[in-house]
C-alpha cells in the first residue's frame, strides 16, 4: 500500500497559498549591500540580488512570476555541492528548495518526494521497506531534485545505468511562464531525456518520481595492484560482472579496486547484514584522508618531506586499509554518506573526465606519466588519491557523458589548496585531447568547445527545447551562458 505524504505540512495542499518565505528580507553581508553565496566546498562565490526560501509550489511560482523582485536567473539550489557554477545567480535570484523536503508517496516500485528531499532521508525510508534505489550515490547529501536533472556518478552494476537521473521517470517543473509543467518518460520521451540533464534550465524541479527496485545484499571486496598489474587485469576484472570502482595512488603506484555485485538474495531479511565495512571505508574517505592531506599542507613546510609523509600513508595506511575490506553481505544504502551542513577543515573538492572503455588503459598510463611530469615541472600535485568509475552506456539524458558507450573515470581530489585550479586548467586540457566527455555540475573550469566537443550536436538539440521552454533566459546563468554559445569558442 503506497505510503502517502507525511512529515510536518501534510496535510496541506501542495499548491498552498504563497509562505511568508517569499517576503523575507535577503540575507546581506556583513561588510557591504551586496548578498553573498557559496557552494559546499567554498572555493566558489556568487552575488545574487535575492536569496529566498521556498516551502511549496506556489511558493516558487510567485518568484518565477515576479521578475521585479526576483530578478533573472533564477537558479534553484539544494545542498551546493556541484564543483562548477552551476547554481550561480549573479544580479539574480537563488532559491533554497531544502523547505521542500516531503516523501508524497512511495509505491511497489517507485517513490515521489519534493525536490529538496535528501537522498540519504528517502533510501532510509525506502530501506524501512525492504525497497532501495537503483543508484546508492555516495553523495548522501544529493536533493531530490539536483537527482532528477543533474549528472552523477557511480560504478555501473551489472545490467543497469549508474547516473540517478537514468531511473527518474517523473518530474513536475515551474517553467519560465509560471506554469506547473508535469512531464514522464510515457508522456514525453524526448522531453525527459532533455530534462534529465537540463541542470534547472528547463524550470525548477519542484517533485520527481524514481524507479526503485527491491533492497538486495551486496558483496563488497578491494583488490590491490601496481598500474601494471591493473592493466592486465582490467579485461578480466570487467568480465566479473560486478561493478568497479578505482582508487587511484598515482605517486606510489598502486590501484585499489572496490567491486560490489548483488548476491541475488530478495532482501536483507535472510541474514544479518555487515554494517562495518561501509563505515570504516566512508571514515577513511570523508574523514581521514582530507584530514592527512590538510594538515601535512598546513604544518610541514618543506615540499619533500611533506609528500615523503603522504606517501608512507598512503602505502602502509590507506591502500593496506581498503585491501582488507571486504564482506559477504551488506546493504547499499549504507554506502551513502551525510556529509555536514556546514563544512569542516576535513573537505575536499573534484573534478571528472569520463574516457572510452577501449582507450582506458592507455590513456590511464599517460595520465600517470602526465602527472608526475606536472609535479616535476610545477612543483604541485593533488593530495588526495585520486578516484575512478567504471559506467555503462546510457542514453537517458541528453549530456550523458557515457552516450557513445561503456567509460572509465579518472577524478583528481584534493583538499583545494592554492594551485589546484591551474591543475585543472591543464587536466582540463589533457582529458580533452584524449576524447573525454566531462560533468557540466562536476568538472571545473569548463569551456564550450571542451561541451561541443564531448557532446556535439546534443548541444545544439538542447537548445532547441531551452529556448522553447524558456524564450527570455529566466533560467540560464552566466556559466551555461558561456557553454552553450555557438561554434563553442569561449
């Protein structure tokens, strides 16, 4: 029996009268007039003119339709993790969806929550009901509605996509006219493939609907390997049919792979499911590598002995650390991690190139060689290992970085320390040449030719409905500005 709206607001219509949110006087700065915003990590600043709470769908459809006080763009935010400028408002309007937080209904193989709901809230409730996502990103923190039109990324398992927005069949929108559009994958085929990577474009997603499939138990083990012997053992491990992760030691040669396949049990019910691997290894992720890396930055000054130390850790810690971990039967749920509200001194930041299965190898031993030469050259190097994904071919959102076929990932991560944009310049730079296709949420420092040239006439496709849902540009900030220009030479 579907499970029907619950939680604080209820019983209240969904398209209520207009909250007391939407009059409220914008948060300032303390120094000056002008509004400030930052995303999660806060290595990116805007200036919107408005910031304002949104608590219901009337809610939102007053401030799209009130251009005077909520002046373009008008970019939706959820928990700000994106690492580009997705959800930059400058001159305009930023509206908090995290007021919309409700679960409506969760069915036999589907849920429907507001778009400010938490991934991690509804895969706990899912989980409650034996039921669990097709996709356990790590990223807890996602809002439902980020999920619906958003890239993300996941190692593939076997016979289903890795990106959320693949398994999203539903989605309701506040276009540019202040309508209430409701758009499905039965409906509209072409329009959802559109809007599960419109990023906000096409209207902010106020609720979305999700294919979830019975909660299963998962086998987890790591292996270690030198590049070599990863290499050689790619082909192999692929034809495991299991998903892959990688963790990445560039500067000690090593490669962890973290493989994750169903054991076919209906529900954890059966036996008693292994809670510990997944939090000593997200601990080791969320916690205890940033904070390595941050403190060896700040207190020991001499570059040599500085990466000496990390080195050592990363060799006898953390990659003997994930070579131990391994386990019979645990819950994919619990992959998921809640980061904080607020960040601490232990953040990180990202960046993602996807490149084609067939050239990985390669392209992985260049990256490799290429790295090392950028520390020799600049003295710079990421402090974090460095992160990978092995994702199937899909086709159910417009700028799918895997449209063309099976890819792997190779994602730099760092505690964002100075030097670390102009790596991304060059990284940029590099992962284009070798035909990678990026993340427009979560790779930085993106230029239009590197979006024409990963995603061709798609861009020109995804403009054609932009422009027809949104012919004044209420939606389109100065970053998607910028990538979507013609002839892509920004």
């Amino acid at each position: 029996m579907p499970l029907e709206c619950r939680g604080a607001g209820c019983n209240a219509s969904l398209v209520a009268g207009a909250t007391e949110a939407v009059g409220r006087e914008p948060r300032r700065t303390a120094n000056d007039a002008r509004l400030e915003l930052r995303n999660w990590g806060e290595d990116l600043v805007w200036h919107p003119l408005a910031i304002v709470d949104a608590h219901s769908v009337a809610d939102v459809v007053a401030i799209v339709n009130d251009g005077e006080r909520y002046p373009s763009p008008v970019r939706a935010l959820g928990s700000r993790h994106s690492t580009t400028p997705a959800g930059e408002a400058n001159g305009g309007t930023n509206v908090h969806m995290r007021g919309m937080g409700r679960i409506l209904e969760i069915g036999e193989d589907t849920v429907r929550a507001e778009a400010g709901a938490l991934y991690i809230d509804v895969a706990k409730e899912l989980q409650k009901r034996n039921l669990q996502f097709h996709v356990n990103v790590e990223l807890g923190n996602l809002t439902i509605g980020s999920a619906a039109c958003c890239a993300t990324k996941e190692a593939s398992l076997p016979g289903e996509y890795a990106q959320v927005s693949s398994y999203c069949v539903a989605m309701t929108l506040v276009t540019a006219n202040g309508s209430v559009l409701e758009i499905s994958e039965e409906s509209d085929p072409e329009l959802m493939q559109a809007a599960r990577s419109s990023y906000g474009m096409l209207g902010i997603v106020v609720e979305a609907t999700f294919r979830v499939r019975p909660l299963q138990a998962m086998k987890v083990e790591h292996r270690v390997f030198t590049l070599d012997e990863f290499v050689e053992a790619l082909p192999r491990l692929a034809e495991e049919q299991q998903s892959i992760m990688l963790y990445l030691f560039l500067h000690v040669d090593r490669v962890v792979t973290e493989l994750r396949r169903y054991t076919g049990a209906e529900t954890q019910a059966a036996t008693r499911p292994t809670h510990s691997l997944w939090k000593l290894r997200n601990v080791m992720w969320k916690s205890s590598s940033p904070a390595v890396g941050y403190l060896l930055e700040r207190h020991v000054h001499s570059q040599r002995l500085r990466y000496a130390v990390l080195d050592r850790f990363n060799r006898n810690v953390a990659v003997r650390a994930l070579g131990l971990l391994s386990a019979a039967n645990t819950i994919p749920t619990d992959q998921m991690i809640r980061y904080p509200e607020q960040p601490d001194w232990k953040r990180y930041t990202f960046s993602i190139w996807a490149f084609p299965e067939e050239r990985y190898t390669e392209t992985l031993r260049e990256y490799f060689a290429w790295a090392k030469d950028y520390y020799r050259t600049h003295g710079w190097r990421v402090n974090l290992p460095h992160v990978g994904y092995r994702i199937e071919q899909d086709q159910q959102a417009l700028f799918s970085y895997t449209w063309g076929g099976r890819v792997l990932t190779i994602d730099p991560v760092a505690t964002g320390k100075p030097g670390w944009r102009e790596y991304l310049s060059a990284y940029n730079e590099f992962c284009a040449a070798h035909g990678g296709s990026p993340l427009l949420n979560q790779t930085w420092g993106l230029k239009a030719q590197h979006l024409r040239g990963a995603f061709g006439s798609r861009v020109d496709r995804f403009e054609l409905i932009r422009v027809r849902l949104d012919p004044d540009d209420r939606f389109l900030n100065g970053y998607f500005r910028e990538l979507l220009q013609p002839g892509g030479t920004s």
